[in-house]
C-alpha cells in the first residue's frame, strides 16, 4: 500500500488559511510540523516562538505548498513560507521573528503567557 499525500484545492486552502487566521492568537504556517520541521527557517521561527508560547496553532503548508503561498500572500502581501500571525495580523517570518527577538520585542507581540 502506497502513501498518497493528501490533496488540497485552491478553495479549500484558501478556506482554511482564512478560518486558522481567524480562529486562533497565534498561527504559524510553515513548512512540515511541530515535531517535525522540514526546513531550517521553518525550525527556527517555531523555537523563536516557542520560547512565550505553547499554544501555537501550526499549518504545514507541504500539502499544496502554491495553494498556500498564494492564499497567504492575499493576508500578507509576502508568498515567502514560513509566516506568523498574532490576532489576525501578519507579524514575519523568521527573520522577522529573530530580529523582534533581539530587541526584546517578540514576548509582547506574542501576548507571551505566564511562565510555564
């Protein structure tokens, strides 16, 4: 029995990019998962963002990676993966993320929580 990936349409994409944006604090898109990062910027943003939250929604965008670029950059106006949202709003990517960090910017742009 062979793995088939499942697939996604445009539409469908499309759907959940807006609901995931909609219904959660804080989303990251990325490539592959939580447990298992499968590119190295993808890795770094969640560490960057792990580091305030545990409850950090996570999409892997590897399923239709061009139906989620584009649908991501209607919200972001970026295709680049991965990309965070806070509350609805698009924040970066991980460089983004590394630099709010560096200023000591990126616990508050979080909404960090109590310490865990």
């Amino acid at each position: 029995m062979a793995f088939e990936p499942e697939e996604l349409s445009p539409e469908e994409v499309t759907d959940q990019v807006d609901t995931v944006i909609e219904d959660n604090e804080v989303v990251l898109f990325m490539k592959g998962n939580e447990l298992m990062p499968q590119c190295g910027y993808s890795k770094k943003a969640l560490g960057l963002l792990k580091q305030y939250r545990e409850d950090i929604e996570t999409v892997d965008v590897l399923k239709a990676t061009d139906a989620y670029r584009e649908a991501l950059e209607r919200h972001s106006g970026r295709e680049t993966i991965p990309q965070t949202f806070v509350d609805g709003e698009f924040i970066g990517g991980s460089d983004i993320l590394e630099q709010l960090d560096e200023r000591g910017e990126l616990a508050e742009k979080v909404g960090q929580e109590s310490p865990f």
